[in-house]
C-alpha cells in the first residue's frame, strides 16, 4: 500500500515521516500523474488559499475531487480539512480558496482567533480516547450535515469528522509521536 502526500506548501515532510513510523510506503505527490499508484491521500496543513491555487493551475485539483468522489480515502489535516468542506463561513468568501466540496460541512478559518493561534489541548477522539492536539490557527467545523459524522470536539466545537471514505482533522496529528490518528486512517484504506 502507498499513501500520497499532497507536497504542493505546508507540513508535508511531517506526515511522510508518520506514515514511516505506521510502515506504509508513501510518495510526495506534486503531479497529478503520480496519483495513479496511491490508496489514499493525505492533504497536509499549511495556507488552504495557496495550496487551492498551486493545484488549479495544474490538474490536481480536479484529479483529488475525482478520486474523492469515487471513494478514495482522504484524509485532510487544518487547511486539508478546509479543503474537502462544501461550505466555508464569511472568512473563507473574503480570500476564496476554491474548496474542493467533497464533505457535507460548514467550516470557519483561522476559528479560534489571535490570542490562541497556536496551542495544545488533550481532546477524545471517537474510536480512539483521550489524543493530544495540535492547533496551529486552526479552522472549526460549524456544522456537518447527512452523511458526515463528527469525532471529536474540542470547547464544544467540532474539530474532526469522518464521511465514508473521507477524514478531516483540525488539528495537527503529524506534529505529535502518536501514531494513532494515522493508523485510524490507514485502517481506512
Ligand atoms: N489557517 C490556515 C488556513 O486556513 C490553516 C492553518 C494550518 O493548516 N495550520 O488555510
């Protein structure tokens, strides 16, 4: 099994080495053409406006939505989870990052506001237990709607959800040593 990691900007090199310590192959994926050998993908962290745009102007955009659609296992951390929600609030309108509308949810950017960009809390994951959390100006998920399902919240605010094939995180899993939250989506696939 190889797992593909979206290296276009962001904290790719981060998840490459968890998926190393999970002993899955994984493959730094920067052309769409690379996509054909892959059981699943990561959308790493990093500025969902700029990751959007690096992949129009190829065909990485419209490949990942394809796949997605047609039941690849995705998982997507911070701006990856920006990136695979149907609808974002007024501070995704501002700057439009085209989001790639794969999960029935809301999401709102950069959430929890200046004096708490960055931090760490203890959350419970569903299926997991107590996980610690990474949040680097992190985005919330307002609300999810049919199939999406939330797993975790963090002060009553829903900062993970899975939807058949595909997971979204807020947080940042592969900034920690816990493997968990990566063998959760291995299983997966
Ligand atoms: N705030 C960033 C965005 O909205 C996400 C931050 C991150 O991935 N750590 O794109």
């Amino acid at each position: 099994m190889i797992i593909g990691v979206v290296g276009i900007q962001g904290a790719v090199s981060e998840h490459l080495d968890m998926l190393k310590k999970c002993n899955v192959d994984s493959l730094w994926i920067r052309k769409a053409e690379q996509l054909c050998g892959v059981s699943g993908l990561i959308i790493p962290g990093g500025e969902s406006t700029t990751i959007s745009k690096l992949m129009r102007e190829s065909s990485l955009f419209d490949s990942i939505v394809d796949l997605g659609k047609g039941g690849m296992p995705i998982y997507g951390t911070c701006a990856g989870l920006v990136l695979l929600a149907k609808q974002g609030c007024e501070n995704v309108k501002k700057t439009e990052p085209k989001l790639f509308g794969l999960m029935d949810m809301k999401i709102c950017r950069n959430a929890f506001g200046n004096q708490k960009e960055s931090f760490e809390a203890e959350i419970d994951f569903e299926g997991i237990g107590k996980y610690p959390g990474v949040f680097i100006r992190a985005p919330i998920i307002d609300k999810t709607w049919g199939n999406c399902k939330p797993l975790s919240f963090y002060d009553g605010k829903i900062v993970a959800a899975k939807q058949s094939n595909l997971l979204a995180t807020s947080f940042h899993p592969e900034l920690t040593d816990d493997i968990r939250l990566h063998e959760f989506f291995i299983d997966m696939i």
